[in-house]
C-alpha cells in the first residue's frame, strides 16, 4: 500500500505547491479584476481540484492524512488489543517502523 500512497502524496503535494505559488498568486490578483483570473486563476483552479480529489483518494484507503509537505499519513491500527495509530512520511524508507497513542501525535512516535 505505501508504494502507490507515495506516488499519491507527492502528487498532492506537488499541487498544493501549485496551489500557493506566490508567481501565480500575484498574477492572479493583478488580472482578476479585470479577467476573472486567465491562466494564473486556471492554474490556482485546477490545482485547488487536484488538491481536493487526492485527499479524498487519500482518505478512501482509510489513511489519516497529517501534513501534505511533509506526507505524514497515520494508520489506524491495534497494537496489543490498543488502538493506536501507525505512521508513515515519505522521507522514510519504505516500511511503516514507527506507531504512536492517538493522543500524542509525531511527537509520541515510538518504533515498532
């Protein structure tokens, strides 16, 4: 599951990128006025899009998606008839080593 959720949370990152470039930003605000945005709102649209479908995509596989920059996803799981929740970025490697309580957050990760 980790191979296709990477390619998924670098996408939406990637367009979350897209989404608060501030070039297209600022091109935005000179032409809306008098345009409704052109290509710099098309950009910043479709983007928005992107972003919204792919948390979707994100959370239909059951992921809680913490951070797009960072691509930090928790799943939720039973360790020692407790639930708790596995957790996963895209800087590491690709197996799931660390859970943390539902409480504590990346800060409370602990390895497997």
């Amino acid at each position: 599951m980790l191979g296709p959720l990477r390619s998924l949370l670098e996408r939406l990152r990637d367009a979350k990128n897209r989404l608060t470039d501030e070039e297209a930003r600022d091109a935005l605000k000179e032409s809306a006025p008098t345009n409704g945005g052109g290509a710099p709102g098309a950009i910043v649209g479709e983007a928005f899009l992107e972003v919204r479908a792919l948390i979707g995509e994100v959370s239909t596989m059951g992921v809680v998606l913490r951070d797009i920059d960072s691509g930090l996803i928790d799943f939720p799981a039973l360790v020692d008839d407790r639930e708790v929740y596995l957790c996963w970025r895209l800087e590491d490697d690709d197996e799931i080593e660390f859970w943390h309580e539902l409480d504590t957050g990346f800060g409370g990760r602990q390895p497997l």
